[in-house]
C-alpha cells in the first residue's frame, strides 16, 4: 500500500514516519497537534475493512491494552476512524525493540536477560489479571526505552478469555518460532501459552537464537509440540542450574508441570536474578533496576553492596578510601534523596546557576553509525565523579570514520523541560578535540544527520582538562544539548568527557 506520511488523521494526528508495517495494519509515528507530543498510530490498511472478522480483532485490541495500566505495557491512548478508516493511538516509546537488541549484541548477558523477563513476566501478569491472553508474545513485540525498561505492544490477536473467540478450531495465530505446543495444536489458549512463549524469550535472550528451525512454520510449530529444547547449559555453560530449571518449567509441553501463572513465574526469575547477582557480585544494564524491585525477602540474598541504592554505596566507598570527602559525599547524598537529582561540581557566573538533571539525562549519539556509542556509559558523563567518563568508540587513524554523511559523534543531555542555556563546561581526560554544540526542543531522531530538530548554538576546540563554552540561545529555552565531536585529539583513537555541566539564569531554575 501506499505510504500515508504527512497526512493528518482526525484532524489531530500528523503521520510523520512509517516505523513498522503487518499483514493487517501499519504502524506511524506522528505528533498529536492538541496535545504537542509524539504518539505512534496504527492504521488498519483499507483492504482489511471488508473483512469483519479482522476488523473486530483490530477493535478488540484496543479495547483489551484500554483496561491496562502498567508500566511495561505500551498504553492506548485513542481510537477513531478516519475516512472509515479505524486507528489506535498508543504512546511513543523512543527506542529499539528486544529483537533488535538480541540482532545487535547476540547473546545478552545472564542477570539483563532475566531482568527483561521479570518485566515481561509482570506485564503479561497484569494482562492475564484483566483475562487477556497476549498470543504471541516475542521479541520483536517488546520495546526497550530509552532508560532501558521493556513494554510489551502489539496484543493485535489478544483474546479476553471473556470473550468467544474469533479464530476458528484449528487456526494457529502467533509466531511460530515462540508458538506454545497448544497454539501450534489449534487449542483453545489461556495464561500458560504465554508462559511457554516467554520461556523461548528468555533462551533466545541467552543463547543469541531461537531453539528450533526448519524448512517452513509447519515445521517449526511440529518441533515445539515434539522436541525438547536444546540444553540451554550446553549451549551457554555460564547459565546456572537454577535458571535452566525455571527455564525448563516454563517451557514444558504439560501444562500441569508449566508454571501455573506468570505471578509464579516472576518469583521463580526473581529468586534466579538474585542469585545470579549473589553469585556473581556485580550487576548490568537494566538488572541494576529491576533488582531495586524485588520483594524484601529476595533482596535479603544480595551483597551489601548491590541492595543499597548508588548514593549510599558512594558514601561508603568514600568514607573507607579518604575520610576527608565524607562532608561532599553525604551533601550529594542528602540533595538526590531529596531531588532525584545530581548538582554540578563546578562554579557558575554570579548570574547564572548549574542547571540540575538526572543521572539518566545523558544519551549517546550515533545517527551515521550503528546509533550506539557506549550508550552504557552515557551517565558517567552527568554523575559527577572525575574519575568516570563517557567515551567514544575507537576509530582508527585519529578519524570519526562513518559509513555516511561526515564524521561526528556526539552525547546529548536532556533537561527537562527545558532552559535557556548560558554555557556548558565540558571536562575531558585527553584536550584538544573538536566539537559544535547543538540545542533541540523535541527528541532528535536517532538515525539523522543533521536534523532540523537540531540549531547550533556554539562550539569549539576543546583545548584544556576543563572549559567552558559560552552558548548563543537567542533566549530560547532548549530541552536538548547535545556535544557533536567532529575531530578526534592529535594521535588518539577516541574522545572521553567525564563530565558536562550546563548552567542557565538564576531565575530559570
């Protein structure tokens, strides 16, 4: 079909970008004009109006993600039709999606893939709670945000268990590559399919494939209803025995040895996440988040370390190395307890102020690359701490090599909601790299350069541990500052900043 980008539905909602397209509907990014923000839109293509029985399945997708609020289900927040044409209005989750992080990295590691399956788990127990199957629970249907949580989307062949179902006996719908035994039958469904489907997540989260493959689907659903899964210890020895049996219970072809319910499913991956951190003493990703979620009497098994949160473990680190920061580290402690948020270390003009922003404000920025560039690090450039930094990947020949456009790189801060930004002040281990700064009002796309979202608004060579760069707003309060590295210091193969600092007028904040 067509592309309908650029035209308005409803006359509310612009189609900006086609992100995603299926045999049934198209999915857009588009701008709500009322409401002055993003959404995504899916559009049920117009052939699929003849047919009664996909039209009410796409209605009744909306009225299943309507009944749930939860934070790692992606939420409807509109329907209508245009031109007798039905749409949905979800909110927009800036990011990739769980398929796309696997293709990217291959395996993940342990503790961050039972992390994404504890939300997954919470998310379908939400859905079960509201009696709705999701039916094809997969990767490619889980978004990762730009904080790194996962919400699950698409429930386009959901079933409330209230409801009669639309599919005749004998039907399969879903993925086969995560098809539960049942569903590969044409068995009518419940919660426990989705258990079963979850568990394929999480192996392919743990071994960079799914279990089994073959010439065609019929074949591959045949394998889920006949073959046992490949060891997953043999496959990935690194994976304890723990997990592999939560895992083995996930995905048994009996339902009465399947875990019951995704409640009980998320116990049994939160007693392995916290052995696996127990175990291993350290934690990655988005399992630093999801361990801070566990019940009391799971967390209790966690080292010291890793049950309390980052501001009281600086303090006791410092206090055990040098006695003579204890005033800083506990006046640091004591503002994020109370803001959430982290100040800056260096001095302002008399007229302006550090403008406070979170520990998670910082976002890397490779729109001519791969669009990752140590996105785990961004942080450590906004933390406060001389002695992390953000860097950049390594590129040969003292050059940004890029397959497009010209070389650059860069790391942007978000200060939300926004401020008329006087300098930023950037502290680097190595001097004497190149950089344009950049204010965006809106989230720039991670895949464009330049952007029209993006003004430029001062830059410079870096020629000193420490400076400051005046910024030239025109007044205007940008939400977005992003450091654009053009060239790289004399003889060296990356660029790392340990801190930006941005300040703005005292009666701004």
């Amino acid at each position: 079909m067509s592309t309908l980008v650029g035209m308005q539905l409803s006359g509310r909602y612009r189609l900006d970008a086609q992100i995603g397209a299926g045999g049934m509907s198209t999915v857009y990014r588009a701008f709500d004009i009322n409401l002055e923000r993003r959404v995504a839109i899916k559009l049920l293509h117009r052939e699929m109006q003849e047919d009664s029985d996909q039209l009410e399945r796409f209605r009744r997708e909306a009225r299943a993600v309507a009944q749930l609020s939860h934070p790692h289900v992606v939420g409807v927040i509109d329907t209508g039709e245009d031109d007798n044409r039905p749409y949905i209005v979800f909110e927009y989750v800036e990011g990739e999606t769980l398929k796309d992080r696997i293709r990217r990295l291959g395996r993940l590691p342990v503790d961050e893939s039972l992390a994404y399956a504890i939300e997954i788990a919470r998310a379908l127990g939400s859905a079960h709670a509201h009696a709705i199957v999701h039916r094809d629970v997969k990767p490619q249907n889980v978004l990762l945000d730009p904080e790194g949580s996962a919400k699950v989307t698409d429930f386009g062949i959901a079933r409330s268990l209230r409801d009669d179902g639309l599919t005749a006996d004998g039907r399969v719908l879903g993925t086969t590559d995560y098809v539960s035994p049942e569903q590969a039958l044409g068995h009518d469904v419940d919660g426990q399919s989705d258990i079963y489907s979850l568990g394929i997540v999480l192996y392919e989260m743990l071994v960079g494939d799914v279990p089994f493959h073959g010439e065609n689907q019929v074949s591959v659903a045949m394998k889920h209803v006949r073959e046992d899964l490949p060891d997953v210890q043999v496959m990935r020895p690194d994976v304890s025995a723990r997990l592999a049996a939560v895992l083995d219970r996930m995905t048994e072809k009996d339902l009465a040895l399947r875990h019951p319910d995704a409640h009980t499913v998320e116990l049994d991956l939160e007693d392995a996440l916290a052995a696996e951190a127990s175990r291993t003493g350290t934690s990655t990703g988005e399992a630093t988040a999801v361990l801070r979620t566990l019940p009391a009497n799971t967390r209790r098994r966690l080292p010291l370390r890793l049950r309390m949160r980052i501001p009281v473990l600086l303090l006791v680190l410092m206090i055990a190395v040098a006695g003579t920061v204890i005033y800083l580290v506990t006046r640091e402690a004591a503002e994020r307890a109370e803001r959430g948020r982290g100040g800056g270390t260096s001095t302002p003009a008399p007229s302006e102020q550090i403008v406070s922003v979170k520990r998670t404000s910082a976002n890397d920025f490779d729109p001519l690359g791969d669009q990752e560039e140590h996105s785990d690090e961004a942080l450590l450039a906004v933390d406060q701490d001389p002695g992390t930094a953000w860097t950049t990947e390594g590129y040969q020949n003292d050059t940004l090599n890029k397959p497009t456009g010209e070389p650059g790189v860069g790391l942007y801060i978000d200060a939300d909601p926004g401020v008329n930004g006087r300098a930023l002040e950037i502290q680097t281990e190595v001097p004497g790299w190149e950089m344009e700064i950049y204010g965006a009002t809106e989230r720039p796309p991670a895949d464009q350069w330049p952007s029209d979202v993006w003004t430029k608004i001062g830059g410079g060579t870096v020629e000193k541990r420490k400076q400051r760069f005046e910024l030239d707003t025109g007044d205007k309060e940008y939400r977005y500052y992003l450091v654009w590295i053009t060239k790289l210091p004399p003889d060296e193969n990356d660029v790392a900043i340990t801190q930006l600092t941005l300040s703005a007028p005292k009666s701004e904040r």
